[in-house]
C-alpha cells in the first residue's frame, strides 16, 4: 500500500503534534504517525512555564488547561534556604504556568491538530525512511492499529518529530555533538496532602548519598490531582556523571526532600521513570532538501533548566510555518527554518552552555548558588533567565550578565549550540 501527502511528521509528541496544528491550520495536507495510542504515559517533569502556556493559548487550548493545576511560580531551596519566586511580568507570556501530565497534554495537542484538519495516524510507527540520495521522500509505516500493515507514505516534505532518542533522524544521518551537554533525568509520581500547591519547587543543592553536592536540581511539582511528580536531573559536565546511579539519586533526594511532602516507598504510585535529554541544539543537522528535525530530536532542550516542552511547541511552529511557505513557493523557503532557530536562541543557548560549564565544577557551582539565595532580587534575575522570560527593556543589563557568564567560563573559544547548523547538501 502506498499514501502520498504533502507532509509526513514522524512523532506525535509536542512538537510533532504543534507542527502539525500549524500545518493544518494554514490549510496543508499533513499525516502525523504516532508509535503509541493516546493518552500514553511519556517520562517528563510535566511542568509548563509561560513559554509554554503561550504557545497552548495560541492553539486555542485554554479551556483544557484550564481542567488543570495551576501555578504562580517558583519556590527555590538550597543550602538551608528557601525563596518563593513568581513568575515575571512579560508583554508576551502570561503569568502564571499549568502542571499537566505528558499523558494529558500530548492527547490534547494532537487531538487539536486533528480538529484543524491534520491526519493522525495512532499506533504507527515509522520503520524507516524512503531516500533517494540525500533527499528523504517519506516513510515506512508500520500501522499496529490495522492489524500490522506497512504502508509506504511518500511526502513533499518530512518534519522528524520523534524525541529525544531520534531512531528515524539518526537512520537519515543525524548525530550528537558531545562537546555539548547533555541531561539526564528521572521522576516518579507519589500520592501527597500538598498536591495542590501554587508553587512548583526546585532544589538546588542535589546530592548523593556520601553527601557530594551535583550539578543538577530535584523538583517536586505539584499535579492538582492528589499526586506530586517528584524528579532529579544532572548534567553532563560533571566529572562523576557516568558514576552515578540516578535511581540511587532519586531514592536519597526523595529521603531528604521536605516531610510535608510525605514522599515514601509506601507513598509511590509506581517505579520512577528516567532518561538521557541531548541539550542545546547538539543534534545536527536539523535540515535537508526536504526534511528538518524539530524538538527534542533536534536537541532543543533548555540547558538551563531542562526545559524542552516549549523549545519543541516554539521549533515545531517555526518549522510549519517554513514548509508551509516552501509548499507555496519553492524548496528554498525550508532554509528560514535554522535562520529562525538561530535568530530565536543562538545567544540564549551559548550562555547556557558557559553556564552549565561552570556548574559542573562543585565549589563555583556552591559559591553561585549559594551568593544568589541570599538575595531574592539576584534570584528574581536568574529565575527570568532561566526560563528565558526577559522583558525586551531588560535585554541590555542581560547582556552583560551573560559576558560575565561566559568570561567565568572562559567560553571563548568552546562549544556552540547546533541552532541548526551542517545541513545536508540539496538535491
């Protein structure tokens, strides 16, 4: 059997399914193939800043996120410190975030880009591509949800949506820059009194059982629905980063972590769940004459703070607004996809690379975050950087905060985000 559309994304996560809302809003044919059946479980923190929130607005979700948990901002502890941060006064984002299950908000995402006319095919999965020299024309599609059948999908244009461990865009030629960092993530779920907090909580003092502080941070975030999703994520570039055994990390934070919480073995709604996040755009290239690689199979996750849901909403709208304008004009048009991506991120993810440079080294990383906990002003700074939210007015002192940044990190020279970069020759 074959199928022929003007788009295949592969993926049906959030930024395959955000890409295909957007194609299919702007009144292109587009297949979505999605390997598992909604709603399914997907390992995340489930935390959705303003960035985030926006661009679900935008889709014209508001009413579904309004079922869920909301919350104002951030309480950040570290060394015997505790600071309640709320989220910055912005012109474009709101105010405020949502904690939304990835079960939830996946099924709500690509049921919205069906209702704007895409087609999404569940419990499909893509088993390899269709190339014809260094132009991918589509893929095999296996169709668990039709008895098995493989059908070929051929495409105008192929968007790679598949996450962070991206089997079909490392079968099209797609690989990690190890210079850049990489995250590594774990989290559970526990029943807890205090599900329906207005904070999501951040630990920034993370440790092992020998008492060892490690770059990372523990979260507890509140879901609204008498469960809490409690995690741990480290960096990469730490020296001990192969060394650690990140369940053994996830049973000490969730021994230390604030009683309240009443976070127990007995308390568990199940084994935690983990895996490796490729940050800062390390996965390259993000494009070809007819495909690019959008989200967490591109690597566009935060290093910040390992933020990826609305790095892969924002790439995955860029990119259906480049293939749509390359399906009215001409191929050249898919350029505008890294042009974007660089415009966008390129300086916020350098100093995000310096950043994480100098948290992998224990003593810098304790004086800094220990210097900043004593002063809710510098916090109220870091939290708007973190989360990427500065105001357009705030740019210039920014700027200077990130060439100290970099100078502490001695960045110049050193590793680069991908932001897009080695694309694949034309056709």
């Amino acid at each position: 059997m074959t199928e022929h559309h003007e788009v295949l994304v592969v993926g049906g996560g959030p930024s395959g399914a955000a890409c295909a809302y957007w194609l299919a809003e702007a009144g292109n044919d587009v297949l979505v193939v999605e390997k598992k059946r909604y709603p399914r479980e997907k390992t995340c923190g489930d935390g959705l800043t303003p960035r985030s929130v926006k661009q679900l607005y935008d889709m014209g979700l508001a009413d579904e996120l309004a079922g869920h948990h909301r919350f104002d901002g951030l309480r950040s502890m570290a060394f015997g410190r505790t600071l309640e941060l709320r989220w910055p006064d912005h012109p474009d984002f709101p105010s405020h975030g949502y904690v939304v299950t990835r079960k939830d908000l996946d099924h709500h995402v690509a049921t919205r880009a069906e209702k704007a006319g895409a087609t999404v095919w569940q419990e499909s999965e893509a088993l390899t591509p269709i190339v014809d020299g260094a132009t991918v024309r589509g893929a095999v599609i296996k169709r668990k949800g039709e008895g098995g059948a493989t059908v070929e999908v051929t495409a105008d244009y192929v968007v790679v949506a598949d996450g962070a461990n991206s089997r079909f865009g490392r079968a099209i030629g797609t690989s990690r820059d190890r210079s850049l960092p990489m995250g590594l993530a774990i989290r559970g779920y526990y029943e807890s009194p205090r599900h329906d907090e207005p904070w999501i909580e951040s630990h920034l003092d993370i440790r092992d059982k020998s008492g060892a502080v490690l770059p990372g941070y523990g979260w507890i975030f509140p879901v609204g629905d008498g469960r809490i999703n409690v995690g741990v994520g480290l960096l990469s570039t730490s020296k001990r980063w192969k060394s650690v055994n990140t369940s053994h990390l996830m049973e000490a934070f969730a021994a230390c972590a604030p009683k309240s919480w009443d976070i127990r073995p007995e308390t568990s709604c199940g084994p935690p769940t983990g895996g490796k996040l490729p940050m800062a755009f390390s996965l390259s290239p993000t494009i070809g004459p007819t495909h690019l690689v959008i989200g967490d199979a591109g690597g566009a996750i935060n290093p910040f703070n390992g933020e990826g849901i609305c790095y892969a909403y924002e790439t995955g709208r860029m990119a259906a607004e480049a293939v749509s304008q390359a399906l009215a004009t001409d191929r050249s048009a898919l350029e505008a996809y890294p042009k974007r991506v660089r415009e966008e991120y390129e300086l916020y993810y350098k100093v995000a690379c310096a950043f994480v440079k100098i948290i992998g080294h224990p003593i810098l990383m304790r004086s800094l975050v220990s210097t900043g906990m004593r002063s809710r002003t510098l916090m109220d700074w870091v939290l708007r950087i973190m989360a990427n939210l500065l105001r357009p007015d705030e740019l210039g002192p920014a700027e200077a905060a990130y060439k100290a940044i970099a100078a502490i990190a001695r960045l110049a020279p050193g590793p680069t985000p991908g932001l897009g970069a080695g694309r694949q020759p034309a056709a």
